[in-house]
C-alpha cells in the first residue's frame, strides 16, 4: 500500500468524521478538522512507538484497550453503546486535543485538571461518551419517525469498501489501515449509515414542505440575535491614502492611513453633506442610494470596481467599530448621518438580512438542539464493562498499533517503487 494510498484513506476517515460531527459538536468531544482519527494526527507519535505485531490482531479494540469491540460498555436510550464506538471517538478527541499539545511542544497532560474534580482523560472518556451515545440514540429516534437506511446508501458504502481494498491492495491492508483510524469496516458502515439517517431526519423534520420548515422570520431573528449578523451598504468618501498604511518604530501596521491634506478632507466633507441632504429629501432613498454610491463611493477594489454593491452582511466585530455601531442603530432602509472611521465619511444604508443565507445554518441548529435533546433525556449508563477502559494506556497502545500500520505501509511502498522501476527498466531495455 503506497503513501499515496494511506493518505486517502486518512482523507475518507476525515471526511467521515468532519460529516458526522454535526452530530457531535455539542459536546465538546473533538472539535476541528484535525481532530479526526485519521492518519495526520497520530503519525509522529505513531513513529516513536513500539510497532504491534499486527499479526496477532484480530480485534483492534482488544488489542489497544484490553476490550473486544463488541461488548456493550454502555446503554442509553434502549441502545447498546459498544466498546468500538466509544474507542472511536475517545481516539477522535485524544487525537485533536495530542495534535494541539504537540504543535505547543508539551506531552500530552493526560492528568490535568479540566474542571474541578475531572482529569483530561476523564473529560475525553466523559466526551466520547456522550458522542456515542448520540450515535446509538439517533437510530431509534430515526425508527420512530419511520426512517431506514435507504438502499442507494448501502450501495454507495459497499462501492466505496470495494474501491479502498482495491486501492490498499488486499482486504488484510485494508483493514489494517481502518484499525490505525480505530475503525473496523462494520462501525465505518455503521457510521456512514447514521450519518445518513441523521440527513433524512433532518429533511422529515425540518425540510421546505414540513410542518418544521423555518419562516424567514424565525430565520432572520436567529441570524440577527443568535449569529449577530447585520447587512448594511455604503458610501464611502475617502480622507486617507488606504495605499500607505502608517507603521509604528519596529514597522507594524498601525490599522491607520497617511491622511490626506486638510483642504481635500474639507471638500470630502462638503461632499458627502450634499449627499446626505439628497437622501434625507428623496422618495425612494434606497434607488438614490445606488445611484449615487456608484458615482461616488470609493469603497473601491485593485480594479477601480465597487465593492459592496449588494451590502455587506457582517457579523458583529468585522466591520470598523463606527461603521458598525451606525449600523446597527438604523432600522431597515434607513439611512445614517455622516460617519467618520479611520478610512473616511461614510454614509450607511441598513438593509434586511436574506434568509435564504442562514436557512440551513437555522436547521442545523434546530437539528443539534434536537438531537441534544436526546442525549439529556437519555443520558448514557456504563455497564460494568467501562470499568476496563484505561484512556491513557488505550492511547499509548494505539500508538504502537498505528506504527506497526506505517511500517506495513513503508514496506509495501518500497516494494511497489521497487516494481516500478524495474518494471520501467526492463521497458527502455526493450
């Protein structure tokens, strides 16, 4: 199996998990896209371990944590957490949180306190738990509303486990190269297949058509309240030479400009009173605003082309905090008086919100608030069986599982380049 080969099925376990967090990211358990059990994270402390001898694996899980993959370690909800499940997405957050140490070159603190009373490795054992859970939940509530996994799915997961093995080489490569992510192909199924009921519950609760499908009021208030975005459109008069920023003794930017000369400020002044009283007299304000944005406004690109023409819509804290807070105090189609920023005069136009961008963002979060709902309706009850999960001691033997994997890899990449170049001698001998 080449480099090449390893390092997409790191990239398909990423993309798994970054699909899959949607249901996770409330919980705290692994939170960026480097915190994927996939090949990017575990491989320097992977080349450091003792290798495994791979040959005596046959359960991943009962190699590392001293625990076969399928025994229940806990219940929630009527469904039965496994052992695989639950070392998954304990990798998961030990591999973001270790990549996170590693870049600020400290061993990983598997003993600190997180809060009071709770180790690191409590919190990610806690962590993982819950997210697990949320997996094994999901399913049943899925049931519920009449929902299965759809036969397209199942075909699409077993075209994708065909194309993998192909690529490693032998199923045997394949399967190793699951168990450096703590993966088995039963719980990549199982997870793309959740993940999959995780959409089609989405679209049966919240879909356009369903009794749950947002109102553009709904959407708008959560994008203005709970995200603080704004949209607002402006002229700019420019009192500043944006092309020569001010630097401070050791050659910072400052954030400010080299002004320019009183009498070209006066006039910009003047100029945008004028405007001002042309706006506050007009009938269709926001026609007029457009007219004489594009004659006048130097809000400008490299091109000479005018940014903003549709507003800007901005979060809180983006924007310069002048343009900003006139922003913000206007209601909609209102128009500001004179504003003075470290750029110049501007004069502001609030504008509505189109909810069409936040729609999905809203539905998202319903989705999250619902599922997390679940979680605290069922929180999750360890069986005896958790009692046996040492998170530290797992990690460290996964570690060595992982470098028994790299070394496979090395060695089958050598033998393929090996091949190749006779391959491609014996080619110009001919």
């Amino acid at each position: 199996m080449t480099t090449r080969t390893m390092k997409r099925l790191g990239a398909l376990s990423l993309s798994l998990a970054l699909t899959l967090t949607a249901l996770s990211g409330c919980q705290g358990g692994g939170s960026s896209a480097s915190g994927s059990s996939s090949q990017a994270d575990g491989s320097s402390s992977a080349a450091q371990a003792e290798p495994m001898d791979l040959s005596q694996v046959t359960d991943p899980y009962l190699a590392t944590a001293g625990i076969p993959g399928d025994t229940v370690v806990a219940r929630a909800g009527g469904a039965d957490i496994t052992a695989a499940s639950l070392l998954y997405w304990l990798a998961y957050s030990a591999d973001s949180t270790a990549q996170y140490y590693t870049m600020m070159g400290v061993e990983f603190p598997w003993d600190t306190e997180m809060e009071e009373g709770v180790t690191m490795e409590q919190g990610l054992l806690d962590a993982a738990l819950d997210t697990a859970a949320l997996y094994a939940i999901l399913p049943v509530h899925a049931q519920e509303e009449g929902i299965s996994v759809t036969g397209e799915l199942e075909q699409q997961v077993n075209d994708l486990m065909a194309s993998m093995e192909a690529d490693a080489g032998s199923p045997e490569l394949l399967d190793h190269a699951l168990w450096y992510n703590a993966l088995t192909r039963d719980l990549y199924t199982s997870l793309f297949e959740i993940n999959d009921l995780n959409a089609q519950l989405q679209q049966a609760l919240y879909g356009e058509g369903t009794a749950g499908y947002p109102t553009d009021a709904e959407v708008t208030a959560y994008a203005q309240d709970d995200l603080g975005y704004y949209r607002a459109k402006h002229i700019l008069l420019k009192t500043v030479d944006t092309d020569s920023p001010l630097t401070d003794e050791e050659g910072n930017p400052t954030g400010e400009y080299t002004p320019l000369d009183e009498a070209t400020v006066a006039e910009k002044y003047a100029l945008a009173q004028d405007l001002l009283a042309q706006l506050q007299a007009a009938g269709d304000k926001e026609a007029l605003f457009d007219q004489l944005m594009e004659e006048y406004s130097e809000d400008t690109d490299a091109s000479g082309a005018l940014n903003g023409v549709d507003g800007y819509t901005a979060a809180q804290g983006q924007m310069v905090a002048p343009f900003e807070e006139a922003a913000l105090a206007l209601d909609d189609y209102e128009v500001s008086g004179i504003v003075e920023s470290v750029y110049g005069y501007h004069i502001i136009l609030r504008l509505p919100l189109d909810p069409a961008q936040f729609r999905s963002d809203y539905v998202a979060q319903q989705m999250t608030d619902l599922r997390q709902s679940w979680l605290d309706a069922s929180a999750p009850e360890p069986t005896g069986e958790m009692e046996r999960i040492d998170p530290s001691d797992f990690y460290t033997k996964l570690q060595s599982l992982r470098s028994a994997v790299q070394a496979e890899m090395d060695e089958q990449e050598a033998a393929d380049s090996s091949a190749s170049s006779s391959a491609s001698s014996s080619s110009s001998a001919g």
